[in-house]
C-alpha cells in the first residue's frame, strides 16, 4: 500500500513538473523593470528592485530569446565629452595668459593699459587713475580712449548685454567708432560753460558700429531708416543703465550724429534722451 502511495506521489509530481514546462508563452510571467532604470534580466535573477510583472507576449519572448547587437562605441557615437587636445588646450590657456597681462579694471574683458593720473589745462579737469581702453568684450575701439575705471566698466557692460545682442544677426559687430573720449572742454565746447565730463575722463561718444563684413552702422544715417533705426534705439536704450547721462539724436543737434555715454549720476536717476 505504501509503494502504490510513493508511485502515485512521484507520477503526480512529474506530471506537475510537465505541465508547468509545456505552458503557453502568453501563461509565462517576466519581471519587467521600473521605467527609468536600465537592468540587464537574467535568467532566474533579478535586481534589488521588486519587479512588476505581466503576461509575456510570444514576441517578447521570442526577441529575448535572439542575442542583443549592441553597437559600437567609438568616438563618433560615444556618450563621453571628447578630451580637449593637449596642443588646443596650451593655445587656450596662453591666450587667456596673455588677456590677463593686457587687461585693466580687474577684469579680462576690458583690455588696454593704465595710464595714471593725468592732468587737465583747466581746473576741474584730469583723471586720477585714467586707463586707455582698446577693446571691450572682443569688441575693438576705433581708436584707444582714455577714461576712468567706472566709465570701461560701463562700457563693457553696455558692449555686453545690449550691443553685441542686438548686432549678432547683422554682425557680429567687430569695432565701435570712437567720435571722442576724453578732452579737457566744457560742454559742447560752449564758451563759460561747465567742464564736461569728458574733461573728467567719464565720458565717451560712440557715432557707429562696424560689422564683420566691414559694413558700418552710423548713427547720422541709420537713426533714420529700417532696420538700422530700430537696432540703434535698442543699443541706445540698453545704455540708459550701465551710464548716468544717454544722449542721441533727439535729444539736441549737438548729438545729432553720435551717442553721449556718462556716467554722471543724479539724484532723479538715468538721464535718458
């Protein structure tokens, strides 16, 4: 009696052991792995993550079945930065060494040379600790001008953040014309009047902007016509900021063919015309 039970125990297992073997795909289960994380499935072992699991379609199970061709990773597909190369990265530094040694103001951006103190023919004129400014964020002088540190820096941030935007489909702009910077005058060159801030080294007059491919945006013709009107309002209007006193062509006919750029400071705040 108890050899039939052990028979029938060992057929009921085998039979058990078949059936569960010979099961259909779509009745077979498959962990499948959070979205978002990348695991590989092993047979028999998944990760630390309690995985979901579904009914497996035949042609899931038949692509896990073929082996997977993973492409190959070389430097023109692969998922890493490519290393800068060592002669590059020399040239890049050396430049920047070079900035730093011909820069002013603390700032690379702003390159020229110190001048120090200069005296002015009358009184109220000269500059404590004047600077000769040659480019602004990339952006050359027409010829090197001579200003105070407040006034460079006013200048680099107004190339910065309004002139080289606003040129950057046209241009990009290489050169700001200088029509004047400093000058121990008074204003407007008016007889009795009182010394301009040019003649404080905190002024400069800027009446065009030169492009890459050698156009010239001037403020006497452009101010008038499309596109450049609305350019040359933009730049004009980024100034009024960066510098105390913004002068253009509608402010007096002094102005007509240049913008005066200060930076006066007064109590009502920017003065903008």
């Amino acid at each position: 009696m108890r050899g039939l039970s052990s028979s029938l125990l060992i057929g009921f297992a085998v039979l058990t052991a078949t059936t569960s073997h010979s099961a259909a795909p779509e009745a077979s289960l498959v962990p499948l792995t959070r979205p978002g994380h990348s695991e590989v499935v092993k047979t028999g072992v998944t990760s630390n993550i309690r995985p979901i699991l579904r009914p497996a379609s035949p042609q899931v199970t038949a692509a896990a079945a073929r082996p997977v061709d993973l492409p190959f990773l070389g430097p023109e597909n692969s998922i890493r930065p490519f290393v800068r190369p060592e002669q590059l990265e020399q040239q890049v530094l050396f430049k920047k060494r070079k900035l730093r040694k011909t820069s002013v103001c603390g700032d690379i951006d702003i390159q020229g040379k110190a001048v120090g103190r200069v005296n002015g023919k009358i009184k109220a004129c000269g500059i404590k600790d004047a600077v000769q400014i040659t480019s602004v964020s990339g952006v050359k002088l027409s010829r090197p001008s001579t200003m105070d540190c407040g006034t460079a820096q006013a200048l680099n941030k107004w190339v910065d953040k309004a002139v080289i935007p606003t040129f950057k489909r046209r241009g990009p702009v290489v050169e700001l014309q200088v029509a004047a910077h400093y000058a121990c005058r008074t204003r407007n060159n008016r007889k009795g009047a009182r010394i301009s801030e040019h003649g404080k080294g905190r002024a400069i007059d800027i009446s065009g902007f030169k492009m890459a491919d050698g156009e010239v945006v001037t403020v006497l013709d452009g101010w008038r016509k499309n596109p450049s009107k609305k350019q040359l309002t933009k730049v004009w209007r980024g100034a009024c900021g960066p510098f105390g006193t913004v002068l253009g062509p509608n402010s007096d006919r002094y102005h007509r063919d240049h913008f005066h750029l200060d930076t006066a400071r007064y109590r009502s705040g920017t003065y903008c015309r």
